[in-house]
C-alpha cells in the first residue's frame, strides 16, 4: 500500500493549521479514531478560526472579526484534541518530528494544512503596509481595507478592483466588485465612484477551473447592467496611489486598488527539505498523501495542483474552503485505513460556491472541477441565495464552535 507501512498502538497526528483544513481534519480523525487510539495535536500560529469566506463582509462594515471567528482551544478540548498555539519553524519528515518556536511535535501522521502565503510581492505596490494596494487575504489586512473603504465613502474617486496574474482565489474579486457598487448605491454615491474589474482569466468566470456553464454570460450580464467596466486576459504589474499599471495597456485610475495576490506555499514548509515544490506547495497523490514521505499528508491551499489548461496570462487552480473539506474528510479516512491495513477511499474534487452580488447572490455548482464533465454545471442566481449565504456562515460558525460535522452542502 503507498504511504508507507501502518502504525500500530495508540498513534501521535499532528496537524499544522487550524482553518478549514486542520480543524475539519482534526474532528474528521476524531470521528474515525478514539482517544485511545490516536493523539492528536493541532498546531498553529493563530488562536482564533476565522470564518475567511466572510472577509468581503468584514471589508464593507456588514461583519466584525469577532463575529466571524471563535477561540480554538475550547471545541477542539472538547473533541480531546489538544491546541499549541505555536508558530512552525520547519518540518523533519525524516525524524517525523515538527519543529516550532517553542518545541518539537513527534508525529506518525502529519497533516499540513497551513493554507498559504500571499505572494504580494508579485505586483509592485501590493500593500497594504508596504504599498498603497489592498488585499483581503488575511484578517490583518481585511481590516485595513475596510479602513480604507470608509476612507473612499469620505472622499470618492475610481475602484479598481482584480487579481494579479497566478491567482488561484478570483471569486472575491466579483464579490467585492458587487458589493463595492451595492454599496455606493446605497449611498448615492455610485455616479462619483468608476469601477474596473480585471482580471486574468481567459473570460468571465473561468475562476482556474474552466468556466462553470452560463456563469460566463451571468457575470457579463450582471457586471454590465451595474456599469463596472472589465477586462479579461489582464496582467496587472504595479500599483501607484493614483493607478493600477498593466502590460499593453494605459493606467487605470484608481484611489482604492483591491488586487488578490498569488499564493505560495507558507516558509515553514517551503524551507523544509523534501517536503514542497519550489513555490511552497505540497506534491500529493489522490489520498492526499505526500509523494515520498512517510506518514505525511497535505489538505488545502498547502497542496501542489496543477493548473486546468494553459490561459494567456496564468490562472492556477482555485482552493475554496469547500473543496479543503473534502480532501480533509479523505486524509482523514486514509489514515484511519491504514491503521487498519487497508486502503482508504477517494473521489474527485467538486465545487460549490455562492457569490454574493450585493443585491442578490449566484450558486455555482460543478462536479469534477476540472472539465471534461458529464453533468452540466448548475448555475442560480436570486435573492435566496444571498439569505443563504448568510444562513449557511451561521450554521457553519455554530456548529464548529461546538466541535460538530461542519455543512458543506451549500459550499463556498
């Protein structure tokens, strides 16, 4: 069986990351395996889940951090898991030891799921501490960007809102777009404030996965009623206070610049011998497991996925939060195979997503992600899909707080 030879006795797991990855791995292992039977131990840096699907929220005023995010340490006590608050400083897969800066985590399962690093230092002026351009990819600076959002609501002027060229994250792009309009709308300000969107992919809503069935013609159609003018197949290079810079094109005009970066694979693992690719990112198989070392294991954003096809300007395969339960319930099931000497059971990934468009949302559904399919992709869009979206954040935050299967039928 691949992966290396089973464990017997009560084993040693520990799982670097508590965000969709480490925590739906860690209940997920804990459903499978008893206390008796396995030790788990989640590390990670931050204390608090963040709940990242509702960072557009936070950005507009609509969430705070605290209503999207809870403690850690109490619903994973609950499921005899315990926490290290602790930052990973590197990974022997060789001693099977994890090493951080308070101590050393003996492992004989690891599960990586450390998310990811923003890359920003691919487009010049992608702040926001370092550079005048904004980006929602972590709590840090989704909170500077809705600073900077009341700042335009003060002083309006052009949006550029779009995502550097390798970006695997392009939904929030559409959804701070629409909402960014639904909300000058409702303060009588839209006709002061031009919108562009731009982005790298081939056409609308390609989103790194081929396109979703009518949702190409959905975002033309709904980004053209709402006048925000776009640009597909753009390759945005630098951001100055005034302008957002593109190969083969004039600036754009731009006091607020919202631009997603490309992911690379966290240093603690980029830095760790054998374990990643040279951007950061964790070869696996179909289980999950790493390609040549023993015992370990890599879910979400943290694992190496090559690209759907070749576009113009590079868009690399999307990572949501649904798609990271889904290896994470097949790791999870793995391990508790092997175990038992048997191998585990896998699936191709699918996705489901629901874009909040401000006034109304769009679900998107599609199975595999990557095309050719036998069904066509579902495509909705309404008003009952935003009061979903927001019906499903609370079911998930209430039901991970209290250490229970998340949902994931809606996706996101």
């Amino acid at each position: 069986m691949g992966g290396g030879p089973a464990v017997t006795g009560q084993v040693r797991i520990v799982i670097v990351g508590g965000s969709f990855g480490g925590l739906t791995t860690a209940y997920e292992l804990r459903r499978h395996l008893g206390p008796e039977r396995a030790e788990i131990t989640v590390v990670a840096k931050d204390e608090r889940f963040c709940f990242v699907p509702s960072f557009p929220w936070v950005a507009m005023g609509r969430r705070s951090l605290e209503q999207i995010s809870f403690p850690l340490a109490g619903p994973l006590a609950h499921k005899h898991v315990a926490f290290a608050q602790e930052t990973v400083t590197g990974i022997d897969t060789e001693k099977k030891v994890v090493e951080t800066d308070a101590g050393k985590h003996p492992y004989d399962f690891l599960v990586v799921a450390t998310g990811h690093r923003s890359a920003n230092e691919s487009v010049e002026g992608l702040g926001p501490f370092d550079g005048p351009g904004h980006s929602p990819m972590s709590a840090k600076e989704t909170t500077e960007l809705a600073a900077a959002i009341r700042a335009l609501l003060a002083d309006p002027g052009p949006i550029v809102v779009g995502a550097a060229p390798g970006a695997s994250c392009i939904g929030p792009v559409y959804e701070l777009a629409f909402e960014l309009d639904h909300l000058l709308r409702r303060r009588r300000l839209r006709h002061r404030v031009p919108i562009t969107l731009l982005t790298p992919e081939p056409f609308l809503g390609h989103m790194g996965m081929g396109g979703a069935g009518k949702i190409r013609q959905l975002l033309e159609g709904a980004l053209e009623e709402r006048d925000i003018s776009y640009r597909t197949s753009v390759a945005i290079t630098k951001i100055t206070a005034e302008t957002v810079e593109t190969d083969g094109a004039s600036p754009t005009p731009s006091v607020l610049s919202i631009v997603i970066p490309p992911l690379a694979g966290v240093e603690a693992v980029a830095s760790s011998p054998g374990l990643s690719n040279p951007k950061g990112f964790v070869p696996v198989d179909d289980h999950y497991r790493h390609a040549v070392a023993d015992g370990v294991y890599a879910v979400g954003v943290a694992v190496a996925f090559p690209p759907v096809g070749d576009t113009p300007v590079a868009v690399n395969f999307p990572k949501t939060g649904h798609m990271t339960e889904q290896m994470a319930g097949i790791a999870a099931r793995d391990v508790a195979a092997r175990l038992e000497r048997r191998e585990g059971t896998t699936t191709e990934l699918s996705a489901r997503c629901v874009l909040d468009m401000g006034d109304r949302g769009a679900y998107m559904a599609v199975d595999p992600v990557r095309p050719p399919r036998d069904e066509i992709p579902t495509v909705s869009e309404g008003r009952r899909w935003l009061y979903a979206k927001q019906a499903f954040e609370r079911a998930y935050l209430l039901s991970a707080r209290r250490g229970r299967k998340m949902p994931t039928a809606l996706g996101w």
